[in-house]
C-alpha cells in the first residue's frame, strides 16, 4: 500500500468531516421541520412588528434556527394574520427578526428575513 496516498486521503477525510462539524445554520427552516411562509403573509409579519412593536429579546446565547429559547423569554402568540401555517408557533423579536418557535419544545423554527 502507499502510505503517502493513504496519509493524504485520511487527512482529506478528517479535513471535510471538521469543516462539517463546524457548519451553524443561522436563518432558515428547522431539520425536519416545513414551515412555508407566503410572500404576502411576509410583508404581513413585516408590518405588524413595525405596527406593534414589541421589546427585542436579548440573550446570552445566539439564537439562532434549532436552538432551545431559555425559559425566562416570553413567547408571544402569532397573530392570525400572519397566515395559516405560522399559527401554530409563537414568536420572539431578538435581532431585528421575528423568530418563530416551536411552543412545546421551544425550539427556533425559522427566522423570517
């Protein structure tokens, strides 16, 4: 066998395996989750907060899509208005985006851009 080709193929694979633990996902949809937001129920989330504007949450940890929100945050419920397929969520105001959780397990779901 040839140790430098296989030196060179275990470092590639510990390589790739490291850039993919290092991997945050930050703004999107949950794994497993499916929440599809209209474009003109957007601009309806986009209006109420500008409409109703509600104090940022502020944490030490980032908040960001699969993260628990610690207990002591207050979860708001999400108007009807914002379209069928976000009722079921509650939301937060943390970064200048609503962020749609989960209420049962309080994990993010989505950040709306």
């Amino acid at each position: 066998m040839n140790k430098p080709l296989t030196a060179i193929s275990l470092a590639l694979c510990l390589a790739v395996g490291a850039a993919n633990a290092q991997t945050t996902i930050t703004t999107g949809t949950a794994p497993g989750a499916t929440v599809v937001i209209e474009p003109q129920y957007r601009e309806h989330i986009r209006s109420y907060i500008v409409e109703h504007p509600v104090r940022p949450v502020e944490t030490r940890e980032r908040i960001v899509v699969g993260a628990t929100v610690p207990e002591d945050v207050e979860l708001r419920t999400v108007p009807t208005e914002w379209g069928p397929t976000v009722t079921r969520y509650r939301y937060v105001y943390a970064n200048e985006h609503v962020v749609l959780v989960e209420p049962s397990t309080r994990r993010v779901v989505q950040i709306v851009e």
